[in-house]
C-alpha cells in the first residue's frame, strides 16, 4: 500500500485492518506451534467466552469515548447476575423476556446513579465509579447473604441458551450467546455512526467546549453513556449467569479492568473522542484469542497468561500512538505542501 | 432605520460585587456590521455571553425583531440564530469538517451522510474557502478552524453573528478573507458583531462602532464620523498621547548574541543577526512566519539544526531550557495560561519557579523565608496588584499575570530576555508598564528580542527589527527606516527580501 | 490559623474526632493498645504505598499496578528464597525488580507520552502475571526466622517496626513533598507541565524518578506483607491499588493534579483505619467496610461542595 492511499483511509478504519491482521497473524503462529488448533472448537471456546466481555466492553468504549471511565462495571455484572439468578430461583416460570429486562434495567439503573454523580454532580469518573464499584459489590455481598446462586437450581432453558447452536458448520458452531452479543455489537456501531444523537457523543469527548458552546447538553450526553453503559454489563450479567449458572460473591470481579484493556486494544483512545465498538469487540476477540492460547501452547506454563496480556496492551498502546502520531505528521506534511503549491500557482 | 434584529434594553449584570455591565443598551440591525470596542475587562465578553444566552440579565433584557426573549442557553440563543466564532474557534478535532458544520444541527434522527456532505460543500463554497469536507478537524489551521464555525452558524440560518477577535491570530491574507466573508454575510442581511483590537481594521470593515467602557455603553457613532484618536480616549476614558511615541534607544556595540544561518528542516532557515547589549531587538511578521520557532531554537526547546549560535562570545548550542538559562536566557512564552504560569499555585511560587535552586539548602528544602521576600520586592517593583503573594496566580487579571511572569524571568537576572508577545491580552495601562520594564532591562545592560504581531508596539519598542516571512528573514530594519508600512510589505512578501 | 480550621484538613480533622471518638464511646477494648497498634499494622503495607500515591496522584498521574508490584516482589522473594539464594540479597533483587518494574512505567509514560492509566493498567496485569509466573498455584512459606520477626514480633520497645517504618517514611515524605525542591516540581508539573517545561525542569526524569519510586516503595511493601503474614501466594495484595487510591483522594488530592497535602492524607489513613476497625468490631464485613468507604469517598467530593459554606467548598477544588 503506498503513503497517498493509506493517508485516505480513517484512522478508524485503518485500527480495525490492523486488529483484523494481528489476529490473523497470532492464529498462524499458534496454527504452528498446537496441534490440531484452528478448528471448530477454537472458535466455539473463543466465541462463548467473547459473549460477555463484548457487552462489556462496548459499554464501557461508550464512556471512555465521552472522556469518563467506568470501574463499575464488573461490580454491576456480579450484581445483576445474581439478582437475576434470584429472581428465576424464586420463579421458575418467569418469563425469559421479564428476566433479560429486568436484568438490563437493574443494571441500567446503576448507571444512572453513575451518571446523575458524574454529569450533574460534577465528580471525576474515576472517584465516583471507584466508589460505586465498591458500593455495587457491598450490596451484592449483603444482598446474597454470603449464599451462592447453583445451576441446578436455575431452569434449563437458561443454562442452555448460550450454547444453543444457530448455525452448525461441522464441529464450528454458532451459539446464541455470541449471536446476540454480535447483533448487540453491530447495532451500538450502526448507532454511533449513524444516528444524529450519538454522534455528540463524540464531540462531547472530542472537545466538550466546544460541545457546550454548540449548544450540546454534554451532562445529558455523558449521563446516557453511563446509562447505556450500566445496561450493557446488566445484559452481560444476565449472559454470565446463563453461561456459568454458578454465582458467587466475586462474580465478574476485575471485570472492569479486563473491559477497559480490550477497548484500549481495540483503538479507543482513553482521552475520548474517538474509537469504535468495532474496535472494542475485535480487542475482546484479541485478548481472548491470546489468553486461551496460552493455555495450549506446551512450550510455556499457563501461568505466562497475565503476564503476556499485559505486555500485548502495552505494545498496542506504543504502537498505536507512534503510528498515529505518524500519521497526523504525514498528514500535516501535505497539507503543507499542497498549501504551498496552491500559493504558488496563484503567484 | 429597520428595526433591530437583536437588542440589549438597559442590561445589568453582576458577579458578586462587582458589576460587569451596567445599564447597556445596544441595537444591531440586520445588513450591518457592528464593531464594538473597548480596553480589556470592559465587560464585552459579558456581553457575548448575555447574547448568546450563557449568562442571563440581572435586570433589562434581551429583544429579537422587537420582542423581549428569554435566552437560557447557547442552544436557546442558536434557535434564535444568534451565534458567535471566538478567536480559537471550537472544533472537534476527531470528528470531519463535514460533521464539525452539522454537529448540533436537528433533524432526521437516521444521518443522510452523502446530503450533509454535499450541503457542507455549499456552506464552504459560500463563504469563499476551499476546504476538503472529508478532513478531520484535527490538522485544520485557525483559519480553517473559523470557517467551519462560520459554515456552522450559517447552517442554522444565523441572524446575528458574534465574531469575537476573529482576526487576531491570523494572518494579513486570512484576516482579509475572513473579512470579506463578514461583509458578504452582513450584505445578506445578518447582522454582525465584530469585536476587534485592530483599529484599522474596524475602519475597513464596520458601518458603526460602539465604545463600551467600564461595563457601560459610551457612544455609537457612524464609522464615518469617528477617528481611532476618538476611539482611543473614549475606550480609556483619558488621553493615551505618547503610548505609540520611541523611546530613546540604549544600544552599546557589546555584541550579545549572534546567530548565523540559523535553521531548522521545513520550519525556518538562514536567520542571521548580531544583538547588542542595552538593544532592544524585535521580530515582526505575520502569524505562520516562524518567529517563535526561532526564540525556541534559541532556547533549547526545539535546538536547531543547522547553524551557529554564538553567545557571550562563545559557541552555544542549547539543547533543553535549562541549558539555555544556565547561559543567562530567559524566555518569557505567549500563551500564560497553556505554558506560562501554573495558574492554580500561589504568585510566589510561580516567581521562583525559573529560580527554584536558588532558595534551596544544602539538603534541597525551599527557604520559604527568602522567596516571600522576593516575591514582595517584584510585587512593589513591577506593580503587581494583588493582596499578596499567595493567592493563586489565576485570580489575577490578564496584566498581572503578565508581570507575574516577567518577575519570573527577571529573577533570573539574565543577560538576554526574549519576549514572545509581550502585551496580548492586556489593558493599555499595563500595556505602557511592560513597555517601560523592557526599556529598563535594556538600559541596565541587558538585551531583549520582542516577538511581536502588534505593529504600533513593534515601532515603539524596536531599535532595530527583524522582519521574519515563512521561516525566511526578509530584512533586518533600522528604526528610523521603519513604518507599519514598510514591515507589512516585507511581511506579506510584497517588498522582496534584500 | 483560622483558615487552617476552614480547609480541607481541617474537616477531615473533624470527621476523624467524631469517628474516633464514635468508637471509643460504643467499643470498650477500641481504645487498648493492642487494638491500636493492631489496626495500624494489619494494614501497614498500604499506607506505605499510599504515601507514595500521593506524590503521584499530585503528578497529576495515577499508578494502578502498586498491588500488583508488592505481589511481584513478594513472589520474587519468595522464588528466590526457595531457589536457595540467601535472603538478604533476596530482599536486594525485590527492591531492584520494583525499581526496575516503576521505571518500565516511567519510561512508558514519561519519555513515550503515554497515559499512565493505561500504562499501569497494562503493568497492573503484566507484573501480577509475572508474579504467578513464579509462585503458580503454590504457597510458599518458611521464610527464615529472622525474616518473618521482622513483620511479626519485630517491637521496637512496644512499637511494631513496621509501624517506626511507617512513621519514619511519613515524615520523610512529608518535607519531602511540602518542603523540598523535589516537592515544589511535583506540584507544579501536576498543575501545568508545560509551565514546568518551560521553566527548565526536567518534567519527563521528574517523573521518571516518581514512578521508580512507586515502584521501590511498592516493593518493600511486598516485602513486608511477606514478612507479616510469613508465606507468599500470587494474589499478595490483589486489588490494593483501589484503596490506596481511595485513601489519597479522601485526602483531598485533585485527580487533576497540582493540589492535595501530606496533612490531608495522613487524616484520611487515619479516618479509613478507625473506621474500618471500628466497623469490624461491630462486626460489619470486609466488603460492605469497602462500600462505606466508597460512599465516603463521594461524599467528601460532594459534601463541601453541597452543604458547606462556598469558601469550605473552595477548599477542595474538585
């Protein structure tokens, strides 16, 4: 590709190619090095796991865009992932779309008390969700009562819904429980580029002055993001407790970090403003991919996992702002040039 | 005369004791373009911001085609179609030209992209610029910058377009464009506010000129029956008389520094020039023209990389600020709040802050003791108002901060001073105490390069001037050769280089 | 000083009378000697580190993989005591591997400009892999005597060593941070960097030095967790960064940078021990003990800000 073309593409664009060719690469390598690796199985293992981090992590890329953080997040999928499980404990016969709802809407409600703190109340994200992540758990502990949530007492519907098999190509099998989680993906980015409304999400973590003097009501812009956010981990928590079945106190703990680490993977800059869930999803898938390969690959312990997770974020960060800092000099570059040769020409 | 499109009707505002506006009154009719005028802290931003709906009177009100609205809101006040470009437009730089124009627009909750795109075509072609809508923000120069906002306001049928020193940054030939564009909008019947420190400019561009002073309305008069002498003594309420006048040169031939061929790949190249002590040396030309990168060659921020630098007779070659001040190079930058003083600590620590190991111990403690001394002695010296010296820097008004930073650098008791945009921003008051410190400096032995846009300011401090174009130096001038004239000529490249 | 009264220290004064004396009134064996030298020392790892925090938090920076770095340095100590390498230059490799490990996050976001919050988030993960790495699923554990005495019956006449520890690094950080040149450059680089940069400091080894040291301090805390609780496993301190952060904020410093004191911080440790001890001796559990410290933490950005007179609220910007 020369310098002209790749100038042309969106930086966006441009992240996702690249996520797309490091996965590829990453498969090949371990393609090598595990026998019998790149098979249905790879993907049916990667695609259930992706399921819930997905949700997640497009919540979050929602208020990382908007220039916030949300720490809450693994909190409120233990939460809701309990609270869930209590409910069909107690009514077996709950129909599943009251469940799912109820699950969203707990959820949501905790983003809200997010939000109302961070957009109203004017407190840094990173102290309110600090807090409230701590808060979530602590009234998960309480409400719980130190008891577990067990498959066996939870319908079978539930349990097999993530692993119902849509479409089957030999041992390759799409499940339910990534289906939804694609269409949920796909959706948020229809959303965010298309609808008028979401795009002020941008401009409100690309430069909230500017936002606020367009007549952009940024509290109401990063009060939905904590909303939608709160909502998707509800979502994800109804998904753990289908996939799991078995919920403890510690449910979907660290949860928060892992959701930032895949966005941040996926391209989202922290400072806001620019990202897409895309992105994000294709950094969960990333992540995912690497984690469990590990675990295969013989020539290393298990216990390599962490620490090789933690050094692929750094690397993608590095790389990403180099190139991107690059690029901006490459652009600036000619738009100089073509400044001067306009000059020129009318001399 | 028409009526009014917007009207402010004995407006008053205050912000706990002190009066921002008192008792104003102000009509803009559509077709016109209105300049307002007045010394910094003259209460026009309140006014703006009382126009735009992001105050609300305290009492009087606000009138669009003769009846009182309420605007609450900058969104309120763009429904109405007043809108305003500031001096560093407001621009989302992750988002394309395209989006930047169409960000608040209402409409279709589903984006018909390729019609934004083709409308935002039409908006720039209207205003006269040529622009790629598919860009991001980001790499957009100022005056790139203003014209989507200008594109943005026009996309909400604006009526009223507040351009609050839109020409301040920019260069001879985009402020020229920028102001046949305010003409072209008048003349489809917006009215246009257009706040400016230039005043010839408002004498090429305006129908009527308001003076406001103080808070309070003083006179709007025809542009043809005003002279800038006028506009002057009614802005300061008093006669400035000899704030334009030279002061007495105190050059020697003890040659300070010398640059030759200075040069930095793609930003300037070939600066030459000797400076003496006791001179007071300026760099004019127009935005762009590489000026500052020059002193921040000098002072080791981005060292050059191709000539010499001789100082104290000796090879210098800065490579970090810290090495440029070990030599005796102080650099006074243009942007205070962003580079300049960290406006959130006290005055005296940002006093001592270039001058730091200078107030430690043996063991690296700050002896408290000595620094409130100095920062008393620059608050006397320099005239520094405020209740004393720890407070917060950024309680002060523009001028006292300006001092607060040139006590900064003072405090070094460096043998060069550089001056990057000495008086931006500030009053004309203290405008004419900079001014006198930096003679002062020079006449105790020192020597200053002022970097200056401000071409009356250029004349009155410059012994010599350097008159810099695109990262060229077109010539270095004499005093007594100078004029406005002649600087813009060189500045803009219509006089050749020597 | 009656501005004193009306500062941010000064509340958090108060708020620590009330709960102080909240406990001593309801909970008889609150105010004994044991409780108290007990209270400090079950948690004196942390306070070390969150003296550390403070500068960085001021840096206007945030440090995620404190926790994880005292694992790591504990595991560290404990791989090499059980590879027989002797324990001394044991606790020496420990303290080398933080420093190195805070430099890595220095380097990364001082001299590549990148945001420390991912930076740390990526070593938060990075260094707790490493230290699995080296224990995996074990426990280690029979440390030489000399070793575990040190966290455990080391009294300096009735006062814990770790306690004189932390006293001593208090003091030290606190002319450090409020009376020195290296203090002054934390704040204004937290307030502005620019400015700094302009004014001759090195901004980027500044912070390169604070991050070291983070990490250095991070992992003589490791080492003393090692020592207190006398065996070693991978999930040493998991999740104290959220703490320590909580504890320097509660202090009053600015997630922005450039504002916030050692007084502060120093309240709001005691604030956080009295009330946790007080919550356990009501018998309130760990995890619920966190979400009234997370309350707490919301509280004192919005309390001044909502009920107290503006110039209370002035106190704490933001």
């Amino acid at each position: 590709m020369n310098k002209q073309s790749l100038l042309a593409l969106s930086p966006q664009l441009l992240r996702i190619l690249a996520l797309v060719a490091v996965t590829g690469l990453i498969l090949l390598f371990f393609a090598t090095q595990i026998e019998n690796y790149l098979n249905g199985r790879l993907f049916n293992r990667i695609s259930s796991s992706v399921a819930v981090m997905a949700l997640i992590a497009t919540g979050q890329t929602l208020v990382i865009l908007t220039r916030n953080i949300d720490l809450s997040v693994g909190s409120t999928v233990g939460f809701t992932a309990f609270a869930a499980g209590s409910l069909i404990t107690l009514m077996p016969d709950l129909n599943p779309a009251l469940l799912v709802a109820y699950a969203a809407l707990l959820g949501a409600g905790f983003g809200l008390v997010n939000g109302l703190l961070v957009a109203y109340a004017s407190v840094p994200s990173i102290i309110v969700t600090l807090a409230t992540m701590a808060l979530y758990r602590s009234l998960l502990v309480e409400f719980s009562n130190a008891k577990s949530i067990t498959s066996e007492s939870l319908p079978a519907w539930l349990v097999d819904f993530p692993n119902l098999p849509v479409i089957s190509i030999g041992d390759l099998q799409v499940r339910a429980g990534f289906l939804v989680a694609v269409t949920i993906v796909f959706l948020a980015h229809l959303a965010l580029t298309r609808l008028r409304p979401a795009r002020r999400i941008f401009a409100v973590g690309s430069n909230p002055e500017a936002a606020a003097m367009a007549g952009i009501d940024s509290r109401r812009v990063v009060l939905v993001a904590f909303i939608l956010s709160g909502m998707l981990a509800g979502l994800a928590g109804f998904m753990f407790l289908a996939r799991f079945g078995n919920i403890t106190v510690v449910a979907g703990l660290g949860f928060e970090l892992k959701s930032i680490a895949a966005s941040v993977v996926g391209g989202v800059s922290i400072n806001g403003g620019s990202g897409s869930v895309i992105g994000a999803f294709l950094g969960t898938i990333l992540v995912d991919l690497i984690d469990s390969s590990l675990v295969r690959w013989p020539i290393v312990s298990e216990f390599w996992r962490e620490a090789v997770l933690g050094a692929m974020i750094l690397i993608a960060v590095a790389v990403d702002t180099l190139f991107i800092r690059r690029l901006d000099r490459m652009r600036a570059a000619r738009a100089h040039e073509t400044a001067l040769a306009q000059q020129g020409a009318k001399s | 005369m028409t009526q009014p499109t917007l009207a402010l009707r004995s407006v008053s505002k205050s912000f706990g004791m002190t009066a921002a506006l008192t008792d104003m009154t102000l009509e803009l009719h559509p077709g016109e373009v209105h300049a307002i005028v007045g010394e910094n802290g003259a209460g026009k931003s309140t006014m703006i911001k009382i126009m735009t709906g992001i105050y609300q009177p305290d009492t009087g009100g606000v009138e669009i085609d003769g009846t009182p609205v309420l605007l609450q809101g900058s969104k309120a006040a763009r429904l109405r179609g007043v809108a305003a470009v500031y001096q560093e437009p407001m621009v989302f730089p992750d988002l394309d030209v395209t989006e930047n124009i169409f960000i608040s627009a209402t409409g279709s909750l589903w984006l018909n992209k390729s019609a934004m795109r083709r409308a935002a075509i039409d908006l720039i072609a209207k205003i006269g610029m040529r622009l790629d809508v598919d860009r991001m923000a980001s790499g957009l120069t100022l005056a790139e910058q203003q014209a989507v906002e200008i594109a943005r306001a026009l996309s909400q049928n604006v009526r009223v377009l507040i351009m609050d020193e839109p020409t301040a940054s920019l260069s001879a030939h985009e402020a020229a464009e920028l102001r046949r564009v305010a003409r072209a909008l008048a003349d489809q019947g917006v009215a246009v506010v257009y706040i400016s420190h230039r005043l010839e400019e408002i004498f090429q561009l305006a129908d009527r000129v308001s003076v406001i002073r103080d808070g309070r309305h003083i006179s709007t008069r025809l542009v043809t029956a005003t002279t800038p002498q006028l506009m002057i003594s009614e802005m300061v309420g008093r006669d400035v008389g000899n704030y334009f006048s030279k002061m007495q040169s105190t050059a020697t031939q003890d040659v300070l520094l010398s640059v030759r061929n200075l040069g930095l790949a793609g930003i300037f190249e070939g600066i030459a020039f000797d400076l003496h002590r006791g001179e007071v040396f300026c760099m004019a030309g127009l935005i762009g023209a590489r000026r500052t990168d020059v002193a921040l060659a000098i002072f080791g921020i981005t060292p050059a990389n191709a000539g010499t630098i001789r100082y104290k007779g000796k090879h210098l070659h800065a490579k970090s600020p810290s090495d440029a001040m070990a030599a005796g190079i102080a650099y006074v930058c243009e942007d205070r709040r962003k580079l300049g003083l960290a406006m959130e600590l006290p005055i005296r620590w940002n006093i001592t802050l270039a001058t730091l190991s200078r107030y430690l111990s043996r063991l690296g403690l700050v002896n408290t003791q000595a620094e409130r001394h100095t920062a008393a002695d620059f608050r006397k010296r320099l005239n520094i108002r405020t209740p004393d010296a720890e407070i917060p820097v950024g309680k002060l008004s523009g001028g006292n901060q300006q001092k607060v930073m040139l006590s900064k650098w003072l405090n070094m008791n460096p043998d060069l001073l550089i001056v990057d945009e000495p008086t931006r921003g500030i009053d004309i008051g203290a405008k004419a105490e900079v001014h006198d410190l930096i003679r002062q400096f020079a006449a105790q032995g020192g020597a200053v390069l002022v970097i200056s846009s401000d071409l009356p300011e250029v004349l009155a401090l410059g012994d010599r001037i350097l008159v810099m174009r695109e990262g060229i130096q077109m010539a270095i001038l004499d005093h007594a050769d100078a004029s406005q004239e002649r600087i813009m000529a060189l500045a803009t490249g219509q006089e050749k280089a020597a | 000083m009656k501005s004193r009264l009306y500062s941010w220290e000064g509340l958090l004064l108060v708020t620590f009378l009330i709960i102080f004396a909240f406990n001593t009134i309801t909970q008889p064996q609150f105010l004994t000697v044991s409780n108290q030298i007990n209270m400090f020392q079950l948690s004196i790892e942390k306070l070390i580190v969150v003296l550390v925090m403070a500068f960085i938090i001021i840096n206007a920076e945030i440090d995620l993989s404190v926790g994880s770095m005292m694992g790591l340095s504990a595991c560290a100590f404990g791989w090499s005591f059980q590879h027989g390498l002797d324990p001394a230059l044991a606790i020496v490799l420990c303290l080398a591997i933080g420093a190195a490990g805070g430099a890595l996050n220095g380097f990364f976001v001082a001299y590549m400009g990148l945001p420390s919050l991912v930076v740390t988030l990526a070593t938060l993960i990075g260094f707790r892999g490493l230290a699995r790495v080296m224990v995996e699923d074990r426990g280690i554990t029979n440390f030489p005597d000399w070793f575990d005495a040190i966290g455990q019956q080391g009294f300096i006449g009735p006062v814990p060593f770790a306690l004189v520890c932390f006293v001593i690094m208090f003091a030290v950080a606190w002319i450090v941070l409020e009376h020195s040149g290296f203090g002054r450059k934390t704040y204004v680089i937290g307030s502005n960097r620019h400015v700094a940069d302009f004014a001759g400091i090195h901004v980027r080894r500044h912070k390169l030095i604070i991050f070291t040291l983070a990490g250095v301090v991070s992992a003589f805390a490791g080492l003393l967790y090692a020592a207190r609780v006398g065996a070693v496993r991978g999930d040493v301190a998991n999740g104290f960064e959220l703490d320590i952060i909580t504890i320097v904020l509660l202090g009053g410093a600015s997630i922005f940078g450039g504002s916030g004191t050692l007084v502060g911080t120093g309240l709001a440790i005691l604030i956080v021990l009295n009330l946790r001890n007080g919550m356990s001796l009501h018998n309130v559990t760990g995890h619920l003990q966190t979400g009234v410290i997370g309350i707490l933490l919301i509280a004192s950005v919005l309390g001044p800000r909502l009920q107290w007179p503006r110039r209370l609220g002035a106190a704490r910007q933001r």
